[in-house]
C-alpha cells in the first residue's frame, strides 16, 4: 500500500474512532436523562439555596455556582439532596445565573423533586435533556466520512495497483 493511501486510511480511522467516542458519549447522556422519565415527582421543602464562589488564582475572574440543599420524603423515608441536576450545576462567571435558581428556589418553599424509585436516596430538581441523543447525527457524519476516506484510499490504491498490473502484461 502506497504511504498517501496508508496515510488516508489512518486518518480516516482516526475520524471514526473520534465520532465513535462521541456517539458514545451523546448516546450515554440521553440514555441516562431517558431513563429519568421513569423517576417519581414528590414534593420536597428547599432547606438552604445560595450561590457558592470561588477563584483559583490571581489572574482568573470569581466564578459562581447555584448550590441547593432539600429534603424529600420517599415510601415513608425522609431523604436530602444537593442535586440540582445528575449533571450537577457548573461554574460560570455569571452571578446574575446562579441568582436566577436561587430566586427560582429559595429556601423555605416547596417545589417539585424528581427521585430516582431504584435509589431513592437520589434525587434532583431538574431532568436532564435528551437533547444529546436528538444530535447524534452530528459525529455519525465523522464516521461516514472516516468510512469513506478508507474505502476512497483503498480504492484508488487497488486502481493504482491494476493499471500497473495491465501495464506490465502489455
């Protein structure tokens, strides 16, 4: 095999192992919001909600995170949770975001609550999306296009080899 279609083979095997971790990935997160469809709704009392801050050194910006405690009551159990999603709440530079759950959760009042009826122990405030498994198309098109720079690199090399062939028994 010549090194150019050697070279296409490999980073068209490249692609497909890149858009296959994707998928991967993509296909887990929509697995698991799906399988929260099945969780029971229950009542539960927001115990504390605040906004946590940190810096991690001199020359980054303060960042924020909506941080949540609430307890929940579960088959005659009581339970807490800091969950506000499986994903959890990340880190942003924006405070006006996280005050924006704090107003939506303040402490005291009583929301609705997703609890997991295999682990009750485990709960969250907001489902996940399922919007990943509605974009898989996306690294499908690099697994494709992998597939197809190997097939084109094999092809063209196979042509390659045959003219030479039918050149020599002429």
């Amino acid at each position: 095999m010549r090194a150019g279609s050697l070279y296409l083979v490999f980073v068209g095997l490249l692609l497909c192992v890149a858009g296959g971790a994707f998928a991967l990935l993509m296909w887990r997160s929509f697995d698991r919001a799906s399988g929260q469809r099945d969780w029971e709704e229950t009542e539960c009392t927001i115990v504390e909600s605040r906004i946590d801050q940190r810096q991690i050194g001199s020359e980054v910006g303060t960042e924020y995170r909506f941080a949540v405690t609430y307890g929940y009551s579960y088959d005659g159990k009581v339970f807490t949770s800091e969950r506000y999603s499986l994903q959890g709440a990340f880190w942003s530079s924006s405070k006006e975001r996280s005050q924006r759950r704090v107003d939506k959760f303040p402490g005291g009042t009583t929301k609705s609550c997703y609890v997991n009826p295999e682990d009750p122990s485990s709960a969250v405030l907001k489902m996940d999306s399922k919007a990943p498994g509605y974009s898989l198309w996306f690294p499908l098109i690099f697994i494709v296009g992998g597939i197809g720079m190997m097939i084109g690199a094999v092809r063209s090399d196979l042509m390659i080899r045959r003219s030479a062939q039918h050149e020599k028994l002429n």
